[in-house]
C-alpha cells in the first residue's frame, strides 16, 4: 500500500471552506454529505466504545495467553488494536460521552490512551462537545508542546561517552558459538529506549505506535512499514508525505533503495517503524536519508545498529 499526499505550506491556515464558490446544488450536496459524515463519525465514536466494551467482557473470561489467541483467530487483530477499543470504553466510562464529539477515530485512540495527560483528554473532550473537530494531528502536537513545557530533554555533555554493555549468553561453549550470538555480544543494550546513531539517526527500542516515539519527530518525507501483523500506526498517515505497507516477503535492498530514491532526495527524514531486515538504516544513511527508526524487538535493533556501521550514544 502507498500512501502519498503533498504538504502545503498553507493547510495549517485555511480554517473553513469557501462554500460560496460552489453553484446552489453543489452547496447542497455537499453541505448534506458534510453533516451525514459528523454523524457517522459519532456513531463510529461510540462503536469503538461498545466493542472495547465487548472485548474487555470477552477478556475476564480467557486465561493469559488466550485472549491473544481469541484475537488473532477471529478478527486477525494484535493486542494493540484491541486495547485501542479497550482503552476508549475505560477512559470514557460512559458510551454516551461520545454521543455528540466529532473527532478522528486515530485522535479518539490517542485521548484514551494511557500516557495522555488527564488534564488534556478533559480539555479536548469539553472542546469537542462544542462542536470542535479534534484531529490525530494536532493531539499531537499539544501533546509534544506539553511535553516540551514540563522538561526539556538535556543533551549529553560532549566529554561524557555512553558505555556499551555486551550480551553474554547465558551458557555457551566457545567451539559452538553461533553468528547470531557473536552479533548479539557487540550489539549495545540501550539503558535508554533511544540511541543516536552516528551523530544523525535515531532508533527506538519500543512500541512505535506509541507517543513516546512518534511526537517528537519532524516532518517526514517518507515512511516505510514492514510488517506481517496488524498495526496501528495511523499518525503515519497524517504526518508523512508518502506511506508505503510492505509484507516482509516483499521487502528486498534493491526494492528500499528504489523506493527510498523516488520518494525522497538527500537530507529528508525517513521513518522506519520496524527494522525486520538489519541493513535499512544502512541504506538509507549511504543513501544521505535521515532516519527514525524503531522495533519492539531488541535483537532487531541491536542488529540493526551493527550493521549501520556507525557510532552509537545513548540519549
């Protein structure tokens, strides 16, 4: 799947739409389309608070690990996307909070989930029942200005170098050791969930369809999502310029420098919220991309880290 759109300098200005330059039976169209789409929306609100609803109920019934299972088999879902249901039907309480808000389903899982301020997902929710029309994206960003006013993140002193802890095995015979163990013996363990690597990419060890990855990040020219499961990144959407799905089956060298080369030129950010192949920030660095990148799996960020080849810190 690809996903391209083209940034306009004055999106962020234009406030309302110019329905006077629509004939008559224009405007009354898409006045009507217009407010049976607010409808919808709401009652799509309230859907997602009756599932997570259902799935709660369903999951004091299994046992761990079956739920997981139950998901899987009958809607080819992660636990991810149900807790963004779940999350809804808790935090809201009451289906009918969400009779009358008008707000973007991917902004209606970001207010719910746990690591919003309280203070926050009150002020949106009072705003919303006006009749504001609250999106993914400037959640975000009053997310990112909150952060920001509380604590700035200190760089590290220039003198001060981060330690690089090795991964012993924990039972190895020295004639027996596998690449994949020698891989794992130099590969940093990051005390921190990001590392900086060679003094311009950053790599994320973690959820990145979490907050903590994605509201600190520029604009992107492009985004590249390699994944066989279900995922729940739809801030990618909004936020990048071009969004490519890709089954890891399909992802190959030649084919990431191709579609790094024709979405991007040299200096742009590219994003990449799994590293299943150990070479893509090495691609994209020998390619003059600046990259973000993340996995939930520490094996393929230490491997990925290695074979970019370049110096790593801990910030």
């Amino acid at each position: 799947m690809i996903n391209s759109k083209q940034k306009n300098p004055a999106e962020n200005i234009v406030i309302s739409f110019d329905y006077e330059i629509l004939t008559p039976e224009q405007r009354s169209l898409v006045e009507q389309r217009t407010s049976e789409i607010r409808e919808q929306l709401r009652r799509t609100a309230q859907d997602i608070w009756e599932i997570g609803q259902s799935l709660a109920e369903v999951r004091t019934q299994l046992k761990h690990g079956q739920f997981d299972s139950w998901l899987k088999a009958e809607f080819g879902w992660s636990r991810r996307t149900a807790y963004n249901f779940i999350n809804v039907y808790e935090t809201f309480g009451n289906r009918a909070n969400l009779a009358q808000i008008d707000i973007a389903t991917s902004a209606l899982y970001l207010l719910a989930a746990p690591s919003t301020p309280q203070n926050l997902r009150e002020q949106y929710l009072e705003e919303a029942k006006t009749g504001k029309r609250i999106t993914h994206k400037e959640l975000v960003q009053t997310i990112k200005h909150q952060q920001e006013k509380v604590a700035e993140k200190p760089e590290l002193p220039p003198t001060t170098t981060s330690e690089i802890i090795a991964i012993i095995p924990k039972t190895t015979d020295v004639n027996t050791v596998t690449p994949a163990q020698q891989v794992q013996e130099t590969a940093p363990v990051p005390s921190k969930r990001w590392l900086r690597l060679g003094k311009q990419h950053l790599i994320f060890y973690g959820d990145t369809a979490s907050p903590e990855f994605f509201t600190n990040i520029p604009p992107i020219a492009l985004a590249v999502a390699v994944t066989a499961d279900d995922w729940d990144h739809e801030w990618l959407i909004e936020e990048a310029t071009t969004v490519i799905v890709l089954q890891p089956s399909g992802l190959q060298a030649n084919i990431l420098e191709q579609l790094i080369t024709m979405f991007s030129v040299p200096g742009d950010l590219v994003v990449f919220p799994w590293l299943p192949q150990e070479d893509m920030i090495a691609i994209a660095h020998r390619l003059q991309r600046q990259v973000i990148a993340g996995d939930p799996s520490l094996d393929l960020c230490q491997k990925a880290v290695i074979a970019s080849g370049l110096s790593v810190e801990q910030i």
